[in-house]
C-alpha cells in the first residue's frame, strides 16, 4: 500500500481537522479521500508495481513498454518520458523512478544506460547524469521536494566501497559520499538539511553541504534507519546476527 500526505498528522487534533491522507493506492486501485478521510473517488489500477504517486496526491507517473506517462488524479496526461534505454525491450527492473512529494518532479534511473534523468511534471528533462553501475540504487526526496539523496550500492567488478549523491531540485549534483561497503540505510529531513546514513556497520549524520557532522561504530547486524522530519531525532533498528 502507499499513501499520499497532504498535511502532518497530530495526536489529539480538533475533530475539525482535515484528515492528513489525499491517496491510498493499492495494487488494484487508488482511493481518493475527501476531507474526513471517506473514499470520494476510487480509480482502477491496472500495474501497481510500475506506478509512482505523489506525497501530495495530485499526480502519478505510470510505466508502460519505453514510456512514462504523468498524469493528475483526473487521468488528464501532464507528460511522457521516453526512457533511454539500449536494449531493444525495456525491462520494468532495469528502471526505477519516483515522483517528488508535491509531483512537480520525476528522478528516472536507467540500469542499462547507467544514468540518472531529472524532469518536470511536463516531462522536460532538466538535467542528466551517467555513472558507472547504478543497480540497486535508492531515491529519496526531502519533503518539501527540493533535495534528493540517491544511494548507490555500486556492485561493480573490484568495488569496495557504496556512495551517497545528493542533487537539488533543479538536478544539480551538489556532493558525492562514499562509504565502505555496499549495503547502507539512509534518510533525509523534511527540508534536506540533514542526512543520516548507515553503512558497514558505522553511522554518520551529515548536513546539506555533505560534510560529516557526527560519525559513530555501529554494531553488527541488520540496520534500518528514520530521521524525524526536522533532523534532530534518529532512530536505529538492529537485528543481532546468529554466530555459530
């Protein structure tokens, strides 16, 4: 199930408080809730795994063969992306993308072509940005949509070491962190100026120039990682590994 917010939601609200979820979207439709939080609208939905939707409920970017459609909650098409892509069958595995929070953006990366593609809602790239193996690569947008922090594993022949790439909306890359390993768990704060990540068992917090503002040793196991939306409270998760 993914969801879309249109407000914070806060314990104990007045009962005349506008409901803080716009969409619900499960794999077989997308629920439109009105004000109180009823179902004012559901609309079909034919590929939940290559379908994205906005924060905000007002926008969704659809794949299908070499295309990405981004339409608003009308169905009314905003834009089409073509992917960049070799091969002569785009595979939905080979692609990944996700929507800003307030839809005005789209973040495309293509495994074959090794590149990150930034474009607007109309479907007008912004900017692009090729690297060398971008399997496995995560994105995350800062709520207000004006940062992206993109994890790359980077499981390339005699590599080593993973790395974190932050841009701002315009798809500028600002910095580049690397870290040893390849697995890490990462997240960013409400406005981008805070990013946490973890990685072959040590913690870092870094601020929006990229610069390490606090590193820890972390102990071995699973790490799952949350920020609180204004960057001063993480929290960790830790799964101890079994040793025989």
């Amino acid at each position: 199930i993914k969801t879309g917010y249109i407000s914070n939601f806060k314990i104990g609200a007045d009962k005349g408080s506008e409901f803080p979820l716009k969409v619900v979207m499960t794999e077989k439709s997308i629920s439109v809730l009105d004000s109180k939080g009823k179902i004012a609208r559901k609309i079909p939905l034919k590929d939940y795994a290559n379908t994205a939707i906005s924060d905000d409920g007002t926008t969704i970017a659809t794949m299908t063969g070499r295309e990405i459609s981004i339409s608003n909650i009308d169905n009314q098409i905003q834009g089409i992306v073509k992917i960049a892509d070799p091969q002569p069958v785009v595979l939905p595995q080979h692609v990944s993308f996700e929507l800003s929070p307030n839809g005005k953006y789209l973040i495309v990366i293509s495994y074959f072509s090794r590149t990150i593609y930034f474009h607007n809602k109309k479907g007008n790239m912004l900017s692009k940005h090729r690297f060398d193996d971008l399997r496995g690569a995560e994105i995350r947008f800062s709520k207000d949509s004006h940062y992206i922090s993109i994890h790359v594993p980077n499981w390339g022949e005699s590599k080593s070491s993973g790395y974190l790439l932050f841009f701002n909306d315009k798809g500028e890359k600002l910095w580049r962190f690397d870290h040893k390993g390849s697995q890490a768990r990462f997240d960013i704060s409400s406005n981008g100026n805070y990013i946490v990540l973890a990685a072959e068992d040590r913690f870092y917090s870094l601020n929006k120039k990229g610069e390490v503002v606090y590193e820890k040793e972390l102990l071995p196991g699973d790490i799952d990682i949350s920020l609180s939306d204004n960057g001063e409270y993480v929290v960790i998760t830790r799964s101890e590994e079994r040793r025989v």
